[in-house]
C-alpha cells in the first residue's frame, strides 16, 4: 500500500525489514540518499555524495521495538524536552507516523512527509490536539522541517528539538564553531557559563546553549570534513555527548561508541516555549551538509 501510494521507482522505497516493526523508507536522490523510520520519524541515515561516511551516527546497538526511541539519527524531541513530562524527550519519537505525501523535484530530489496527529493515548500524556508533520528533503543538503499545528480550542505551548546524532572520527578530533558568545546552562551541575571560543569534548558534555540560533559546524580534523548545521526558528543548540560512564550504563550504546558521535540539537527549551493559538502553526527547520578540507 505505501509503495503503490507514495514510492517512486528507485527514488523513494519502502521496506518492512524488521518483523512486528514499522516500515523504513530510503529515499534517493542524485545528490545524496537517506534512510527513515516511520517509527519516530526518525532519520537514521543521510550520505550525500562525496563522502563515504554517514553524516548521522547511529548505534549498532539501538532497539527497533514500538514505543522505544532508536539511539542516533535524528530522534525528535516533542512536546517537551528532556524531563519536562514522562516519557523523557516526549511521545513523538516513541510513535509511528503516518506518510502524507511524497513527491520529487525538478532535480530528481526526493522528499517526503510523515504526520503524527494526537489521539486518545497523546490525549492521555498532554491534553492538546495538535497535527506535526515532518518534511524531509533529500538533496546536496538533508533539510528537515518539523511543523506543529494547533487543531485544538485552546492555546497550548510546548518545547523540541530535533536531536542531532553526528558521525564523527573522533570526539578528540573536532572542533564545534558557531556557539562562543553564547551562556548555557550545565546540566551536570545546573550552572550557567559564557562560552568562549569552539568547543572541544574531553569528558561529559550535556549543555543548553541560549540566544543560539547561528549556524553550527562541527569541524572533524580525522575525517577532514566540515558538518553544517544550519537552522531557523530555534532558539537553543544542546551539545550531549555522555562520555565512558554514563554510555557504559545504556543498553544500546556500545562500549566506546560515545567517542564517535556528538549531538549538535536544534531545539526550543524552557523558557523559550512555543505558544501556539487554535489554527496557528510553528515551523522548526534545518538543514545539514558538509564539506570536504
Ligand atoms: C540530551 C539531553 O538532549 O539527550 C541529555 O540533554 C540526555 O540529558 C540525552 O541524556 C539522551 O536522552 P535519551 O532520553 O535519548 O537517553
């Protein structure tokens, strides 16, 4: 049904590879090909041409179970952040989504878009009904966009992200640029700092960057390439990388696997919520691409 409805021939392809479990879709362009669970919505893989490693980290561990979050791609974070609410990180990733849409371009670029809407059991963990979609462009750049509609009678306000697992050589070999300027607030001890300067990893990060809505590059001497992520309509950037102990205490984590991803998130967090009217619509969006030096 999928595939006679929205595949097209080698461009955009369905797959069922996981018994019990949602589909994957890949989607093919000329310029690049990607690869999405319909659980989530989440983005497990983007190769443009031009680069043989995977822009996105995913874990060789990660569960593929319904109601679990997949470790690495590009989980998405929705209608809270972190803990605000139960689950952590919110229901959006934990849930199937339908695909609405799907089409390509003039370029042969394809895209697609998949859509959660709220139902008893959303009603059941937040008390709004809204409509999200996610479109996803596959060209020289993945550009994703996650829009979030307010189909209820009420006002309701909530945070996101889009949390960005980036394939890295090694996380003593990159440099992240775009944040020096920017306070953050530390996790690890609830403090807040300036930063000054790019950012370097040797030990536990988890920050959430304020006034931070500049493009991010993460700059990876091993690989010799430069991961762009640039963004609109976000207010905040997370940095999470959970170092020896903490990975060594998740189940889909691999041991030493935390050395060769970063999570670079563009998110809206407390207190930056989004307050949507009944009818309004917010729009987070980013794009990802990368150069060779
Ligand atoms: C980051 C948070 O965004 O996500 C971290 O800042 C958290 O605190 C990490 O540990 C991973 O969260 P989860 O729920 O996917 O394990």
């Amino acid at each position: 049904m999928l595939s006679e409805y929205f595949g097209i021939d080698r461009r955009i392809v369905f797959d069922h590879t996981i018994d019990g479990y949602a589909p994957f879709v890949s989607l093919n362009s000329p310029h690049g090909s990607c690869r999405i669970a319909l659980h989530g919505a989440h983005i497990l893989s983007y190769i443009p041409h031009g680069t043989r490693d995977d822009l996105l980290w995913l874990s060789e561990c990660a569960i593929y179970e319904e109601g679990t979050a997949i470790r690495g791609g590009i989980p998405i974070c929705w209608p809270w952040f972190a803990s605000e609410g139960s689950p952590a990180h919110g229901f959006a990733r934990n849930r199937v989504w339908e695909v609405v849409r799907s089409g390509i371009d003039e370029n042969d670029d394809p895209h697609i878009t998949l859509r959660l809407e709220f139902d008893k059991e959303t009603l059941a963990l937040w008390p709004y009904r809204f409509v999200l979609e996610l479109d996803i462009f596959v060209s020289k750049k993945l550009t994703i966009a996650l829009r979030a509609k307010n189909v209820d009678e009420q006002s309701f306000s909530f945070t996101e992200a889009l949390h960005t697992y980036l394939n890295i050589s090694d996380v003593s070999d990159i440099r992240i640029k775009g944040l020096s300027g920017c306070h953050y607030s530390n996790s690890l001890d609830g403090k807040t700092y300036l930063e000054e300067g790019n950012i370097t990893i040797d030990a536990e990060v988890d920050r959430i960057y304020s006034d931070a809505s500049a493009v991010c590059q993460i700059e990876d001497s091993g690989r010799k390439r430069t991961i762009t992520v640039y963004k609109e309509n976000s207010l905040n950037t997370v940095v999470w990388n959970p170092w020896i102990e903490k990975s060594s205490g998740m189940k889909d984590m691999a041991d030493g696997a935390y050395r060769s991803m970063v999570c670079v998130e563009s998110a809206n967090t407390a207190p930056n919520y989004i307050t949507l009217s009944p009818g309004s619509i917010h729009e987070m969006r980013i794009n990802i691409s990368h150069k060779n030096f």
